[in-house]
C-alpha cells in the first residue's frame, strides 16, 4: 500500500487556457498538501512538458484553442502507446456525449466544472493513488521478466555446453568432422541472416546446426569412411544416422535442442520428397532442416571424401543453383545465389588452413554430385 507521503509527492500537471482557473487549482492543491503541480496555458507546450515531468496525474480542460482537449488525448497516447495514462478531465462540456468521448479518448475520470475542490482532491488523490500502484506493477513485471529472460539464457547456454560437448565428441571421431561443423555454423549464420531470421533465432539455428550428423557416432565406422560405393544394406545403415541422431536428441525441454532434434532428422528430406527418412515434400520439412540441407550439401561438395576429390567453388555453386526446387527450398536458394560471396568467403576462410586447395574434379562428376547430395 502507498503512504500518503508517496501520494502527496505525486506529479501533477493541469493544462487550461484558463490563467485564473488553473491558479485557483494549482493553490487549492497545494494547500491541501500536494507539493509538486505544474500548470501550462499551452496545450501544445503541455506536451512537451509531459516528456519532462512524466506527470502522475494529468487534470485537463476539453475546450482550449488551437489544440482541444480530445486532440491533446490523442497526441499523448501517441507519444506514449500502450502505457496508462492519468488523466482526469475538468471541463464545462459536461453533457454525456462530451463525457462519453473523452472517456473512450483516454480519459480515467471526468468532473463538471464548476467543481468542488473536495471533489477535485479527492479524485486526484484516487488517480495518484491509482498510478503509483501501476508503476509499481510494471516495475514488478519488469523484473519477473528479467528474471525469467536470465533464466532462459542460463538454460539456453546450459543446453548449448551439451551440444558443443557431443559436437566435441564427434570431433574427436573425425577431425574433418570438426571442421566440418564450424562452417556449417558459418553458413547457417549467412543463410538464415539473408532469410530475415531475427538475430536470437539465428543464433540459435546456427548453434543447433553443429548436430546435424550426430546420427552417424551409431553408423559403423567402416561404412562412414568406405572408398567405394555403398552396397544396399551398408546404404541403409548410412540413411538411419538421421533417425540415430534424433533419438539422441529426444526428450530434452529445450528449444535450442528441440530445434536441434528438427536438423538431425529432416536435413537429408529433399523438397521434391525424394529425400529421407520420410521423403517429406516442401515446407512440410521445417524451416531449420531445410537450411542445414543447403549448407551441408554445399560443404561437402567443396570437402574431399574417402569417396570422392574435393570440387572446384564455381561447380559447387553450380550444383547448388542446379538443385533449386529438386532438393533445395527454391527461396533459399535464392538467398544463397544472391549472398554467395559470402558463401565463397566463409568457405576459404574455414578452410585456409587444408591443403591441397580445392581441385577440379576428376572422372565422372554426375556420380560424385549424386553421392554427395544423398549422403
């Protein structure tokens, strides 16, 4: 509950083109205890003195020149949308109509002039009584939100140790791996920027995209490094990483691992539905699978593999243009040929430590793209 200290400390500012009106209020006021009240002649000068004062209660006449009362109503709602406003009128035009527009304009409380200054008192004492306890409210609110946002951020940055410690995990299975998963964090970061990802969600895409292949700790190790093609069954064993991965990945309460769970299973669908492991076809694959489907595909075809040389840049981007509405979201690979110096930047920066450099590619390139694009 406020002290009457708190309520006589309130800011009041009157605005009346009425000089001897809003002296009589300013006195009367004072005199029964109320220490800080502004009065203004100017509407429009009222305005500017709110920014200043931030009054806590507001006592305004409807019939002033230049700019009435129901003008200077909506002007302030505009300068402060969605806060409350405490504003009670005093005005001659005390008909209902006048009451009823006032009020639906933003009006708390109304009172007829002539007024009596008991009643003028009391009513401002209710209103300074009325928007201390909403200050106080939203400064409560405003902290729970606080502290619910930190919260989620501790969370957030709990769940982010436990992707980079299976992420670490898979590195130490396979230093390419490794490589491998900062670029497409890199790539994830370009493409989801160039989408109009809001920064927090593309943040977090590109946290979660280093999961993609978790799947493949549970694919034997022979069949990830084999040199020659895959037999049927070995083929099958390879597809199952992305089921594998979100087994992982299931029954954490997280988002980030949520979305995690997202990319593991639905980065191979194909947005024709050629894709697995349940051959979904266009935005039926979410947003995240279909991202990380462009970027992995675009790192591997530049990575050399135990089954295939490393391509050139230009026919990778090639490859990737190529596949627009086959495999890939077309708008994505709108965004990816429109930001694709930055694609072309991200990779040589993320590789400028490998050697050889990136060589043409030999033989038959249709298998190769094949093989790249499927696994």
């Amino acid at each position: 509950m406020n002290g009457n200290d708190d309520i006589l400390n309130a800011r009041i500012l009157a605005v009346d083109d009425e000089p001897v009106g809003l002296n009589f209020l300013k006195v009367n006021l004072q005199a029964r205890g109320f220490r800080r009240v502004t009065v203004c002649t100017d509407p429009r000068q009222a305005l500017e003195v709110m920014k200043d004062i931030m009054p806590d209660v507001l006592l305004l006449d409807l019939v002033m020149p230049e700019l009435d009362g129901f003008g200077f109503m909506e002007l302030a709602r505009r300068e402060r949308p969605g806060e409350f406003l405490p504003i009670l009128v005093i005005s001659g035009q005390g008909d209902s109509e006048s009451k009823r527009r006032a009020l639906e304009a933003g009006a708390r409380d109304f009172i007829t002039k002539p007024f009596d200054m008991v009643e003028v008192a009391a009513r401002v004492r209710n209103m300074a009584e009325m928007k201390l306890i909403y200050d106080q409210l939203r400064g409560q609110n405003r902290e729970l939100e606080e502290k619910v946002a930190a919260r989620t951020e501790n969370l957030h940055n709990t769940f982010r140790e436990v992707l980079n410690s299976l992420s670490t995990a898979m590195e130490y299975h396979n230093k390419e791996t490794g490589d491998h998963l900062k670029r497409i964090r890199d790539f994830i970061s370009i493409l989801a920027r160039g989408s109009g990802v809001e920064n927090t969600k593309a943040e977090r895409l590109a946290d979660a995209s280093v999961m993609h292949d978790i799947g493949k700790i549970g694919v034997p190790e022979g069949v990830l490094v084999k040199a020659g093609p895959l037999t049927a069954q070995e083929w099958e064993l390879m597809k199952n990483h992305t089921v594998i991965g979100a087994d992982i990945l299931a029954g954490y309460d997280s988002g980030l691992i949520h979305v995690a769970r997202n990319i593991a299973l639905t980065h191979h669908e194909k947005w024709n539905g050629t894709g697995y492991p349940r051959g979904l076809v266009g935005i039926e694959i979410p947003l995240e699978g279909r991202m990380v489907s462009l970027c992995d595909a675009f790192d591997a075809l530049l990575s050399e593999r135990p089954y295939k040389p490393a391509w050139p840049m230009d026919e990778a981007v090639k490859a990737i243009l190529a596949e627009r509405g086959r495999s890939f979201d077309p708008n994505l690979v709108d965004v990816f040929e429109a930001l694709k110096d930055e694609f072309i930047e991200a990779a040589r920066v993320g590789r400028a430590g490998e050697a050889p450099a990136l060589r043409p590619v030999p033989g038959n390139t249709a298998v190769s793209r094949q093989n790249t694009l499927a696994a």
